[in-house]
C-alpha cells in the first residue's frame, strides 16, 4: 500500500458518440426469471474482503496519464507520514447478497481506516456505501452469468442539463477472486459526449457466506493492495483470442439472451479511452460499431485468458446490448 504510481502513456484519446443522456434502460425487473439466476445469487453472495483503489486522470481531461488518489489525510495515521509511507488502497469489506425470489441483489460496500500493524483487535469502518440492483429504474436490469459475474448500471440525477452515472462490472475466476470495476461517466450537456472521469477497481476474495457485513476482516485481512503493482501493457490484451460471448439485448420484459463463440484478433484504437491498470484490468470508453459508445472492463488473468463486460449504448445513449465474456489466447 504504499509509493506512487507510475504514470500511464498516454493510449488514445476519448470519441465516444452520443448525444443525449443516458436513459434508463430497462422499467421492468426480471433478473428472477432468466435461466441461471439461482446459480448466479449462490456465486455472488458472500462476504467479500479485498482492498479498493481510485484511479484519476493526471490531468483531469485526459487518461493519456493515470494516477491513482491518495487516501485522505485525516484517515492516515502519523506513522506512515513519518516513514514516507503513502496510502493508495482502502481495505474493503463487501457483502453481497443475491435473492432468489425478488430478483434483487444488494451490495454493502464497507472502507476500513488503515492501522499501523494490527493495533486493534478488530478493524474499523470508516464509511459504508450501501445500494441494491432491483432491475426496475434505480438500476436497470442485471446482466449476469452462473459463476457470478455481472454488469450493471447506477444512474444519478441529470443536473444543469447534464448526467452523471457509473457502470459497475463485476468479474469472477475459478479460484474465488473477484474484480468489481466501477466506472464514473458524466455529460456535462445533453449535446455533449459522454467522459470517463474516475476508475475504481477493487480486488475482492471470497471469505465467508453473507453476514450482511455484521463480522468484519481483521485488519489487514488475506488479502494485499495493489495500486503499487505493475500496470497492465498493451501486448497482453492485444492478439489474436477465442472468446465466448453472452449477449443481452433489452426487451420490455428483461433481456434476451444469445450465447456464441467469435474469434477476435484484438487491436487497440487510438480513437478510444484505453487505461491500462494494475491487477490485470484494462478499461475502455469508446465508440461501438454502428455508432454510439461502449463501456468495457477486462481482467486478464496470466497471459492466456480473461473475462469482460460490456455495456454498448446508441447515440440517445439508450442500452442496446449488454456482452459478457470469457477469452482464451489463440
């Protein structure tokens, strides 16, 4: 948890179309109904333990250089200061909770104060973020897949004519790991495109069945941070891949689903957002095929395979498809 970032080279630049706000993308919950949906809510509920970094851009405009934030100043104890110690990573506790009856699925989002050793026979919270996926207005529909990942969207309140919103995508492996990418969108006009203004990704391992965070980590918990850790190049994302997609569409009732297999031969544009970050995670805020923007997380893991979401939206900004993936290098 500690040093500073190297900054990123610069990947391309933001041309993500649209020209209105996002709308909300789905009026009607029916996550329950959807083939998998148990299986999903027993995968993604539990007690998460991880550490969380945000990742801005250097110079407030451009992602061509990413820094990650500094822990405030009033959370870090004197002791750090005095080594020349900075803060990245908050330690995070996250309890998810999938309910097979309403559709529903709740997020308890707990940030504990960093402690010096582990003076304290128990950690300590320092705020809680609290929100739940019910599929209706709030949130739109739950794109999901049986082993626990997800994506899925949190729109805000339009203010002086514009929206802010964040797209979150939750990426699972088989060994128990968890990245939750969340991604903060804004327009600061009806006219105007969509911008990428902050990146928290959180590196989650899962701890025990859900308590609805009632029995908190020990301080420092298993799990370690990683804003200091090597970013993600270029040359491991792009190449030749074999990827099988789950495509959801929008439809009154939900989504529709298609399963299919592509083979991809991957190429990053300089007419998009590309930011390349630690723990295997590459963001992407750029323009779809056929027009409109795509919102995408990657976590690549090793060099051979990863898994992704992505949300695709038209120019009205309306969601026209939601793409979860698992790839392996060809």
């Amino acid at each position: 948890m500690s040093g500073q970032q190297n900054l990123v080279k610069k990947v391309a630049l933001c041309r993500a179309s649209g020209s209105s706000a996002v709308s909300a993308e789905v009026s009607k919950p029916a996550a329950s109904v959807l083939p998998g949906w148990g299986a999903f809510c027993d995968k993604v509920s539990g007690e998460w333990e991880g550490y969380e970094v945000t990742f801005t851009s250097a110079s407030g405009s451009s992602w061509g250089e990413c820094t990650a934030v500094e822990l405030p100043y009033a959370v870090v104890p004197d002791a750090f200061r005095e080594w020349e110690i900075r803060l990245f990573d908050w330690q995070t506790q996250c309890s998810s909770y999938g309910s097979k009856e309403d559709g529903t699925v709740l997020f308890k989002l707990a940030r504990l104060l960093p402690t010096v050793g582990c003076e304290a026979d128990a950690a300590t919270v320092h705020t809680v973020d609290e929100k739940t996926a019910d599929g209706r207005e709030s949130s739109g529909p739950i794109a999901f897949l049986p082993d626990g990942s997800y994506s899925l969207s949190w729109p805000t309140a339009s203010a002086e004519g514009g929206q802010k919103w964040q797209v979150e995508h939750g990426l699972v492996d088989s060994s128990g790991l968890r990245i939750r990418v969340t991604l903060t969108l804004e327009r600061p006009s009806m006219s105007a495109q969509p911008a990428l203004t902050s990146v928290k990704v959180a590196r989650e391992r899962w701890d025990s069945a859900f308590e609805k965070g009632e029995s908190l980590s020990s301080c420092g918990g298993k799990m370690r941070g990683f804003a200091d850790d090597p970013r993600l190049v270029k040359t491991t994302i792009e190449g030749a891949w074999s990827a099988d997609q789950h495509i959801f569409t929008p439809t009154s009732k939900g989504f529709d689903v298609v399963n299919k297999t592509v083979e991809v031969d991957r190429k990053l544009r300089e007419s998009d957002v590309n930011v390349l970050l630690p723990a295997g995670v590459w963001v992407k805020v750029g323009e779809a095929e056929g027009g409109g923007f795509a919102v995408l997380a990657s976590w690549v893991q090793g060099e051979e395979t990863g898994t992704s979401a992505e949300r695709v939206y038209g120019h009205d900004g309306a969601l026209q498809k939601v793409i979860l993936t698992k790839e392996t290098r060809r």
